[in-house]
C-alpha cells in the first residue's frame, strides 16, 4: 500500500523509493476471474486514509455494486495505488 510511512526519502541525492511490499498481488491472479484471489473476492487492506472511492465502494457495497460503475471498476482493478500516491506526493 502506498501512504507516507512507506516512501523512503534520501534527501542527500533527492531519491525516493517504495519500501513496503507486504499488501502486492499476484496480478494475474488479482485481474482474472473470479476467484480467491481476485479483485472480486479479496479482502481490502492498507489505510483507508488513503483508500480512493472505488475501494470504499468495495468495501461498503461489494464487487457486484462496483461491478456497475466501469469507471470506478477499472480503477479498483488496475489503479488502486495511484490516489494514495497523489495524496503523498
């Protein structure tokens, strides 16, 4: 998950980095179909602090209900990490 507690700063060379891994997905696994390990059946995690709508959609209404709105959807699966990147950055 991206938030501010997982971005590495090196001010020295002005470098940052990505150091946490422990929420990453087998991608192919994550965007088949569905299945334990797909977006349709896994369990959110990370800070919701930092969670887009369509996660919040997800968690409150399930895959289904997100299945409705393709915008959100295609997010969710493909773009999760992105709105939390743009909130630390």
């Amino acid at each position: 998950d991206v938030n501010s507690h997982n971005i590495m700063v090196d001010a020295t060379r002005l470098r940052f980095g990505l150091v946490d891994f422990g929420l990453a997905v087998d991608i192919a696994k994550w965007r088949g179909p569905i299945g334990a390990s797909s977006w349709h059946l896994v369990d959110i995690g990370g800070d919701c602090r930092y969670w887009p709508m369509s996660a919040w959609l997800q968690f409150e209404c399930g895959w289904q209900e997100l299945a409705k709105y393709p915008t959100l959807a295609a997010e969710y699966r493909t773009r999760l990490d992105l709105h939390p990147l743009g909130l630390v950055a």
